[in-house]
C-alpha cells in the first residue's frame, strides 16, 4: 500500500496539541478525519514530533498509509478541502508518495525548534496566542551567553518536565541562538531530539538571565544541578513552533 509524507502547517491556539485524545480536539484528529473523508477507511497518522497545546508548527511532518494510491496533489488538495471545511486551522502544505521504510518519527536526524518573544510594553494585538509577550527590557547578549552553557550532550533533567516518558535525560544540543531584530526576539535550537517542555523550560531561563535575574554563568549551575527545581519558569506554549525536520 502507498505511504504519504504531509508537511504541515498549524495554528495550534484551539488544540490540545498534535495527539489524538478521546474528548478534545488535536490536530492529528483533525487530518485523520480528513483522510478519513477521502479514502472513506480510517487511517492513524504519525507524526515526527508532539506538541503541546498551543504550540504551533511551520513544518510538522507525518506520514500515513493508505488503501489506495492517488496522486500526491490530490491527496494535498484534498486534504486542505477537507480541513477547510471542518474549520481547523491546519493547512497540507504537501503531500509526496515515499517509499514504505520511511517513518516520520523514526527516520529524522534532526529537529528544528523557534521560541518567539514580542519584548515591549504595548500589548500584543497580531501576535496574542502567537508570541510571549515579555514587558521588560530582555539583555539579549547575557541571554546568547548563557546559551553557549547548553550546547553539546549533557544530562538535562532541569529542563525535562516532571511527566517526560523518555527513558533518559541525556541529549545532545546542536544549537541554541538567541537574536533580537527590534522588538522580536527569537530563540531557535536544533537536535536530533528533545525532552518533554525542554524548549519551553530553556527559554523560560532565558528570559530570567535577560531580565537579569540569573547571571550567565546561572544557567551553566542549573544545568550541572541535575534538579528540576533549578529551573526558571516554563516558558508560555504560544510562542513555540515546530519549525521543520530533516532526514
């Protein structure tokens, strides 16, 4: 049977994240129903990454085995029709036919991760459910060099939520850049995989060494404390996206 690659984009403001659950409404949910309306048999999408309620993507991808084969344009239009139709706010972005070893989940080498944060006074109107709107001046310089601190393969208990399913807490950190373009400040980071709220729990301390609560060197001894109690405050799930994977 043929297998389908989605690349997604979703507004996850309305969800309660990417999985599946029985009373409320996510975004897997949502595209298996409209799979389901194309090929008219249920179908379980697999997705590279869970996001949380709220969190957004810029390039989810999944993947999904179908009864039948259609061009790979017509299951994207269909798709997003469908979609469209239901009202979700999650768009097909494209479909391509792949060849059956090839597993959304499983087959990445990397992921790739963006944390917006909107830094004035005046509140948010565009970017409410979009961004975290932080009021006091963030130093971005102190927050890049507390960053450097995280690179690299490190057991990051501090910053895995208490309800992580992992079965370790070592990953390795690829990048984490920290740059402000006026009042936007952007955090992204990649690594072949993440902890559970390990985005949201780095920036959350971030912004405690931007607003100068937390001396640089502080993220380097929450790190070595092993001590999820040494984290800062978790970061809200508006400003997150999954921006895409690489195989």
């Amino acid at each position: 049977m043929p297998r389908y690659k989605l690349l997604i984009e979703y507004d996850g403001t309305s969800y309660c994240g990417w999985q599946r659950q029985a009373r409320d409404r996510s975004v897997q949910s949502a595209i298996e129903e409209a799979i389901e309306g194309l090929t008219t048999v249920f179908t379980t999408l697999h997705g590279c990454g869970r996001t949380d309620a709220g969190v957004h993507a810029l390039g989810q991808v999944a993947h999904f085995t179908c009864v039948k084969r259609y061009a790979a344009g017509t299951v994207r239009d269909a798709l997003n029709a469908r979609l469209k139709a239901a009202g979700d706010a999650v768009t097909i972005l494209a479909a391509d036919e792949v060849d059956d070893s090839f597993d959304a989940r499983l087959s990445a080498t990397k992921r790739h991760y963006l944390y917006r944060i909107v830094n004035r006074r005046p509140p948010l109107a565009l970017d409410e459910h979009r961004a975290w709107h932080v009021k006091r001046p963030l130093d971005v310089e102190a927050m890049q060099e507390s960053a450097r601190y995280l690179l690299g393969h490190h057991d990051f208990t501090t910053f895995r939520s208490a309800d992580c399913q992992a079965n370790s807490p070592l990953r390795t950190l690829d990048t984490l850049d920290v740059t402000r373009d006026g009042e936007r400040v952007e955090i992204r980071t990649s690594a072949r995989s993440f902890l559970h709220h390990q985005v949201r729990s780095f920036a959350g301390s971030l912004v405690e060494v931007g607003l100068g609560k937390w001396p640089p060197i502080g993220m380097k001894e929450a790190l070595e404390a092993r001590d999820r109690a040494r984290c800062g405050p978790q970061a809200p799930a508006a400003g997150l996206y999954f921006v895409k994977a690489e195989y």
